[in-house]
C-alpha cells in the first residue's frame, strides 16, 4: 500500500511542498473567524430552507433560505482565498475554522432553543484549546 502511495501521491498533488513561514497576520485570523461565523449562518439556513423545502430538487433549488446559505458558503470560500492571499498558513487558519461547530451550536441554542449541555461547553472549550495550540 505504501509503494502505491509514493508512486501515486505526485501524479495527485503535483505542487512542490515548500515550508512555509508560520507567522500568520492577525487580519487573516480574522477572516477565518468571520468565515466561521458565516459558515455556521450557511448551516443555520440551510436546515431553515431543508425544514419548508416542499418536496424534490426544485423546491430546494428556489428556496431562499437555501440560497442565502449558498451565497454565505460563497463568501467564506472568498474570505478562505483573501486570507491565504494576506500571507496565512493553512495550520493556523483552518482549525480557526472549527470555531465553525461553536457558532452552529449557539445559533442553534438560539433559534431552535437547542440546549447546550455541559459535555458541549467541554467540547466547545478543547475545539478552543485546540485552536491555541495549533496556532503555537
């Protein structure tokens, strides 16, 4: 399996592998955090337009709640190119990201009055502390 891999692995990812400078610019955090806000908003509205969709792919397609979370999808992938664009390495942005899984449950809490039990705020504080450290 291994040799498959090495013969394999250049033929799919053909870009040279070159270290990168772990000094990620602060304004590049900060898009990752608002792409995870706006992820989770896709989310929200996304289960919004999935609870009133009536029916097959054309109900979905004309959905406005399905298509507002299609448009925030579209902005984070914009925001995950401005920040990579600004100097941000992939290590240190994308577990920012997983904040993602944080806002969903708090919109949930919010909106659907989802509660949020103490083994979430435990996950919700090692998804944090995973943050911190891979951003070390």
């Amino acid at each position: 399996m291994s040799v498959l891999v090495v013969f394999v692995a250049p033929a799919i990812f053909p870009f040279k592998i070159r270290r990168q400078d772990v000094n990620t610019p602060a304004s590049s955090m900060l898009l990752f955090l608002i792409a995870s806000v706006l992820g989770a908003i896709g989310q929200f509205l996304y289960k919004g337009g999935a609870d009133t969709a009536q029916g097959g792919l054309l109900s979905y397609v004309t959905n406005i709640r399905i298509l507002l979370g299609v448009v925030c999808y579209g902005a984070v992938m914009v925001l995950f190119v401005a920040a990579f664009k600004r100097g941000g390495s992939l290590a240190v942005l994308y577990p920012i990201y997983a904040s993602t899984f944080i806002w969903a449950a708090l919109i949930s809490a919010f909106a659907f009055g989802t509660p949020i039990k103490p083994i979430n705020v435990g996950g919700m504080a090692l998804l944090i502390g995973g943050m911190y450290c891979m951003g070390r």
